[in-house]
C-alpha cells in the first residue's frame, strides 16, 4: 500500500507568502503537523482551508520548519526532479556565463535555483557541494549521483562545515566524497589571472566566487594607485589591483596562512613583490595604526566577514561596519575611492548605506556613489525570494 504524504497545516493567512511563491515557512506560521515526520521528509502543505498548495521538506528543529520544494502538489520529489532542476541551473550557467574565460563558477544556488540548501561551486575538475538543510541532506547520495552523471566531474569534495548545520540539527562535515582529490591547493582561472584554491580548507568553499565581476571593477579602477586591501584573504582583490597597475598595494588579513597563499598566486601571475605589503594582523588594530601615523592611500578595499549572520546580530554589526568605513574614510587622500562590502544577510541594502553615509558625516567627508555592488550573475537572485541577495557593496569617491 503506498505511503500517504504527511501532511503540515497553516494558520489562518499564513498561506499568503507561499502563495506568493516564498520559499520559507516559519515555525510560526504552523496550526498543526502530522506524527512520525522523518526530519528531511516530503510534506504536502496545507492552507487553513486543509487545501494542499505546496509541497516542501520537513525540519523540525529549524525555526523555518519547512523549505518549498515545489508550488504544484502534484509534482512527485524524487530523482527525476531533482535531475531537472539540476539541468535548469547548469544550462543556465553555460546561457550567461563566458565558459571560455573562467573554469571555476557557482552551479546551483540553493533556493535560487529550486533546490533549498543545497550548494554547488565547481573548481575546474572538482565539484564543492554544501548541504545545509535536513531536505537536501536526505536527497544527499542522490545528489551526487546526479552531479557525476550530468556534470561529467568525477572528483566532489563537501564543504557542510557551516553554522546552519547546526541550526538545523545536524553535524558539521567536511570531507573528499567521490573521487581522487588532492589535498594541497587546486588552481582555477578567472579571466586572464589564476589562483591557488583550498577547496578542503579555504573559507566558504574555497574562494570567492561571487566577488568575480567585483574583482574586475577594482581591477578597472585600481591604475597608479596606492592601495590598501582589507581582510584580504588569498589576495583576489589585491592581485587584481595589481594586475590593473596599481602603483602599490598593502594586503591585510589575520591569517599568515591566508596571506601566504596570497604570495604564491602573485608568483603564478608573474606579478613582482616589490610592490607588495603583505601585513598580518587585525584589521580594525592595523587601521587605527594607519590612522595614528597620518598614512594615505588612494583606493581602499573593505571585504569583511559576515558580521551579522541573523537580524539579532544587526546592531552590533553595524557598529563594526561603521568603525571600518569611518577609519577607512579618514584614510583616503581627496579624491581617493573606498569600495566597501556586506556579506551579512542580516544587513540590508538600505541599511548599509545609512551606515556608511554615517561613517562619512563622522569622518567629515563628502563622497559620491560611483557604482553599487552585487553578487555575480552565477548567485542569481530570485524576485519571490529578496534572502538570496546577500552581498551588497558601494564604490564611493571622496570629493576634493
């Protein structure tokens, strides 16, 4: 006898933001939940009227308790729908991308691409998968399955070392799953630079990816200036400065390891190290020190971690953010141009400016927006889900 979905009911009007085609339901937003649900497992979605209107995985230890997998409850989740819906992110990727330019790119994104809490970011011959949530990490093995298959890439490493593990009950992991992968660093290319990758124990999945298109701006702006590279990591932003002609660059990071890194892949773009300052150090120590010697630079790059990875960390991190941005702005010579990030989700767009307009009013400077900042074309965004945009930057210049 075949199994009946189990089912989650709403309260009355809560069905409106699934409706709307929002991914996310919250605790909240639950009347009532059938017994004996495996963490993980597909549940038909009920409105208060008991009429299915969606279907998602369940996760009964996660404030949002259910993530849409579909809004036709007739569609079946199984293999062929996970294999779809993995051919619509990669055709997408070979549609906007230039695949001759770069071999390292974002392949599914989560949410974006229909597929909640689970990540794919390829490194030329190796795939890097993150499974965040109980609905992907039951779909696990048929995921890589699936990836080997339509991908034709043999060698997968995972990356679900991230908090949100937690969140959603579930252990920390990180590991080589299929194939022969190396340990020691990978190189990729991005235009015409090239990188050394940790994809085993670099941050997030090993670079940066979704800074690409920004790597390319501060390349364009960077020419015959004095530059300072905040929480530089392996060097992606300097280097690309540098390989715009910048006249000199200071990289600061907190971890010799990163910065380290940093110096090999100045070696493998045959970049000379004559013009390099590598500092190893906390930031908002070393910027107080720049600040206490009256040193000037022209261009400023602020790429911070995530400061605020939930609304209760809001103010706090925009504390923080303010701090970088008003000694930052103290930094720069008339003239002179600060291109600064949030990576935080807890942080919107809005409120970011406000907190770097204040920084400015405190630093007693007047500055103008060149060009705003986003994630690259491989992070898409989804109009019924804001969440997915989570980078957000401003390329400011300080008047004379």
């Amino acid at each position: 006898m075949k199994k009946l979905m189990p089912k989650v009911q709403l309260k009355v009007g809560r069905e409106k933001s699934v409706n709307r085609g929002h991914p996310w339901i919250f605790s909240g937003s639950i009347l009532r939940v059938d017994e004996g649900i495996v963490p993980g497992e597909t549940v038909d979605v009920l409105d208060s009227n008991r009429e299915v209107i969606a279907r998602g995985a369940y996760s009964p230890n996660s404030q949002i308790r259910i993530r849409i997998w579909t809004m036709d409850p007739s569609e079946n989740i199984n293999a062929d729908f996970l294999k779809s819906r993995l051919e619509q992110a990669l055709d997408y990727r070979k549609q906007y991308l230039d695949l001759r330019k770069i071999n390292s790119y974002r392949l599914v994104y989560g949410e974006a691409d229909g597929l909640p809490g689970f990540i794919v970011d390829r490194y030329d011959d190796i795939l890097v998968i993150q499974v965040t949530t109980c609905g992907a990490e039951l779909w696990r093995e048929k995921f890589i399955e699936l990836l080997v298959q339509l991908v034709g890439i043999e060698k997968i490493v995972e990356r679900s070392d991230v908090d949100v593990r937690e969140l959603e009950g579930l252990p920390s992991r990180s590991c080589i799953v299929n194939g022969a992968v190396k340990t020691e660093p990978h190189i990729i290319s991005e235009n015409d630079l090239r990188y050394w990758v940790d994809v085993l124990g670099g941050q997030k999945t090993g670079f940066y990816l979704d800074q690409r298109d920004n790597r390319a701006i501060v390349r364009q702006f960077a020419y015959r200036k004095e530059v300072l590279d905040c929480f530089s990591y392996t060097g992606g932003f300097a280097i690309s400065a540098l390989a715009g002609g910048a006249k000199s660059v200071v990289a600061v990071d907190s971890s010799k390891d990163n910065l380290d890194l940093a110096r090999e892949n100045c070696r493998l773009n045959n970049i000379s190290p004559e013009n390099v300052e590598w500092v190893v150090g906390d930031i908002f120590t070393y910027l107080r020190d720049l600040r206490d010697r009256n040193r000037k630079f022209d261009f400023i790059i602020l790429d911070p971690p995530k400061f605020a990875p939930t609304s209760k960390h809001v103010q706090k991190a925009a504390r923080g953010y303010k701090d970088i941005n008003l000694l930052s702005l103290k930094l720069l010579r008339p003239g002179g141009m600060l291109c600064t990030f949030s990576c935080s989700g807890g942080i919107g767009k809005e409120l970011f400016q406000k907190i770097v307009f204040g920084a400015a009013v405190d630093a007693g400077v007047r500055a103008r927006i060149i060009k705003r900042f986003s994630q690259a074309l491989d992070h898409p965004v989804g109009l019924n889900f804001p969440e997915g945009e989570y980078l957000k930057g401003l390329l400011l210049e300080v008047e004379n």
